[in-house]
C-alpha cells in the first residue's frame, strides 16, 4: 500500500511541476508542447486504426480456414 501512495504521490509532484513550468513558459513554448501533443495523440490514433485492421485482418482469415474446414469435413462425409 505505501508504495502505490508513494507512486501517486511522485505522479501529482511531476504534474505539478510540469503545470508550473508550461504556466510559466513563453507562448512559443506553449504552443511547441501543444503540437507535441498533437503529433503524440495523432500517432496513438493511427496506431489503434493500425492494430483494428490487423486484427480484423486476421479474423477474416481465421473465419475463412473454419469455412474451408467445414467444407471439407462436409465433402468427406458425404462421401461416405
């Protein structure tokens, strides 16, 4: 238990300080975070886009090799 309040605690004293320093900083400064966080959330957003298709990728496949097993199983029972 301390060392979970003891990692809060350092996460609220690093927000605080990254608060006070962009609070104090210059326009430019303000504005270079700014696109910082931008490009970060853009790249995030590609990537969950990246990974859904890969994963619908791979759901399409699987469901096609079930169907050519189904398939197969049916063809060989009925030739029997």
């Amino acid at each position: 238990m301390s060392t979970k309040r003891n990692g809060l605690l350092a996460l609220l004293g690093l927000g605080a300080v990254a608060f006070w320093k962009y609070k104090n900083s210059t326009p430019e400064e303000k504005q270079a975070v700014k696109d910082k966080f931008n490009t970060a959330k853009d790249n995030f957003n590609k990537l969950g886009s990246d990974l859904k298709s890969k994963a619908n990728d791979v759901a399409s496949q699987v469901q096609n090799k079930v169907d050519q097993t189904k398939t197969s199983v049916a063809d060989s029972g009925n030739q029997n």
